[in-house]
C-alpha cells in the first residue's frame, strides 16, 4: 500500500468539490437521524424502527441491482476477491457498524435532540478517522499526521466540547452519549472498509448493497433477540416520511464509498460531521425535539466545525520538497 497518496493516479474531482459532497451526505444523516429517532420513538422500540431503516434500503437496492448490471458485475468481483483473499472478510463487514448507527437514532436521537446526538459523534467519528488514516487503511492510502491535519482534528474536538457544554445536564443519561460515541468510532471504519469494497468492486452499487446486507442482517438478529423478551410494537405508524431512513442511506453510505479515496477518512469525517450539525441546527430550529433548547454555544461549535475542516484540508509539505506532480 503507498504512503504517499500523491502519488496515485489524480482523482476525477477535486478535493473542494468532494468536500461539497460531503457535506451533503451529513446532511443526509442528520436528517435520517431525525427521521429513524422520531420512528424509533413512535414504535417504542429502537431496534424495529432500525431493521425498518435498513430493510428498505435493502429492498431499494435489491431492486436497483436488478436493473444495473454493473452492480452485479461488481458483486461477482467482490467474491472472487474474496475467495481468493485478496480482500480480507472483515472489509466487508462495514454493515455492521451502520447497523449500530442506525440502532443508536432509533433509540437515543429523539432524547437527546439531533444536535446533541450529532455532536457526540463527531468525537469518535473525528478520533478514528485520524487513527484509519494514518494506518492506511482507506482505499487512498496512509496519509500523515501533518501540522494541519492534526490542528482540524483538534479543532473538530473542541468544537464538539463546545457544542455539548450547555446541554450535558443531569437529565441526559449517561448511556445515551456514549453510544453514538462509538457510533462514531466504527463510522470511520465503515467507511474506510467500504471504500475498498468499492475499489474492488468498481461500483458503488455493489459496496452499498453489501453494507446493507451485512447491516440488515444484524439488526434482524438483534431485533428477534430484543422482541423475544419485550414483544412487538401493536402498530406501525402511517405517515409516509418515517419510512424515507433507509433510501437516505442508500445515497450516503454510496457517496461515502465513492468520496473516501479523493479526501481519506478524516477530511470525510469532518466535512460529514460539518454537514451533519449544520442540518442538525436546522432542524432542531424548524421542527424541534425533546426538551433542549439550542444554546449559542452549539451554533459556535457548529462553525468551527466547519473551520476545521478547512484546516485539515491545507496541504502541507515540507521546506524545500516540491510536491509530486
């Protein structure tokens, strides 16, 4: 694997544009965040409103392999790569770690407001994309821990410091941040593990389809686990946009796929995290949750979220070594 990403081919957009796209797929998860969390709410039951979340995505992208032979091209790929372990088993197992995503909205989101439950993962989101990257582990390579790269994941952290600090009262339970917290931590592994997938399969569609397999099967499980002891919701709520979570990660978990070899894990990490708490602001002041009001120091650490994107994206070489071309 090379060290040096500059070397590699050059990528087919720039790193600014791929910084736009991904802050749209933030915003696509904050606001499947609000939509699986206000589910999970109406059902009582955060692990059903999950598998709901994931099944539809499944069946979205069942239907869309059907009609796009590149997809099954590209998952025909994946198992030969698999077979012949060139692609190690756990690269595709990135599902997993959007399952428990997707089960921490169900069942922490409502509570804690969007805004709370998108900073708290940014923390983990931010640590391990800088930990990923400096392994190698992306599909673009390792990237080092340059002055700027550093300096944005620091500023990243203190942002969300800052956001949380008005709304860590003592009727937030404990739990409940610390599971987005590790949410956030396997983003960064879901992401980099699906961008090989990716590579290998030349398609999206086919490293999207295999996250929500992966994804939709552990929330199944988990699900009849959970039900087995607490019982089924008696009904199923009828508005229509409740059910929109899953064909909302379909777009994200593709885009992610696609954006994570031109930027690597951290600057998709925090241009996601970027985009998640813009829309996550944005919602808690149009269509508000729970009890918490939006504190002047959530909009600040908001901003300089977006700082530190800017940051970490500073190309830095050192005096006197003339860049690749």
């Amino acid at each position: 694997m090379t060290d040096d990403p500059d070397s590699r081919r050059r990528p087919a957009i720039p790193l600014w544009l791929a910084i736009v796209f991904a802050l749209l797929c933030g915003a696509g998860v904050a606001l499947q965040s609000r939509i699986n969390g206000e589910l999970g709410r109406r059902l009582d039951d955060g692990f059903v409103a999950a598998t709901i979340s994931f099944g539809t995505g499944l069946l979205i992208l069942v239907v869309a392999l059907a009609v796009a032979p590149t997809g099954r091209r590209g998952l025909a790929r994946v198992g030969a790569a698999l077979r012949s372990r060139s692609l190690p088993w756990w690269y595709v197992l990135g599902g997993s770690a959007g399952a428990f995503l997707v089960l921490s909205q169900g069942l922490t989101a409502a509570v804690l407001g969007v805004a709370l439950f998108t900073v708290a993962i940014v923390a983990g989101q931010t640590v391990s994309g800088l930990a990923l990257d400096r392994i190698g582990l992306g599909p673009g390579g390792r990237r080092p821990l340059t002055p700027a790269r550093i300096t944005g994941a620091v500023l990243a952290l203190v942002a969300v410091t800052w956001s949380v600090s008005a709304q860590l009262t003592g009727d937030v339970p404990l739990w409940m941040l610390i599971l987005p917290l590790i949410a956030g931590l396997g983003i960064g592994w879901q992401q980099a593990v699906n961008g090989q997938v990716r590579v290998v399969a030349s398609s999206a569609l086919s490293a999207t389809f295999v996250n929500f397999v992966v994804g939709t099967t552990v929330l199944v499980i988990a699900t009849l686990v959970h039900s087995s002891f607490a019982g089924w919701p008696s009904s199923l709520p009828s508005e229509w946009w409740l059910y929109l979570g899953g064909a909302i990660g379909c777009v994200f978990i593709a885009g992610a796929s696609l954006l994570v070899r031109i930027t690597g894990v951290l600057i998709l990490g925090l241009a996601t995290v970027a985009g998640q708490l813009l829309t996550a602001l944005a919602l808690d002041l149009v269509l508000p949750s729970g009890s918490h009001p939006i504190a002047w120091t959530t909009v600040a650490g908001t901003l300089l979220a977006l700082v530190a994107v800017a940051v970490a994206s500073i190309r830095w070489r050192a005096p006197g070594v003339i860049p690749a071309r």
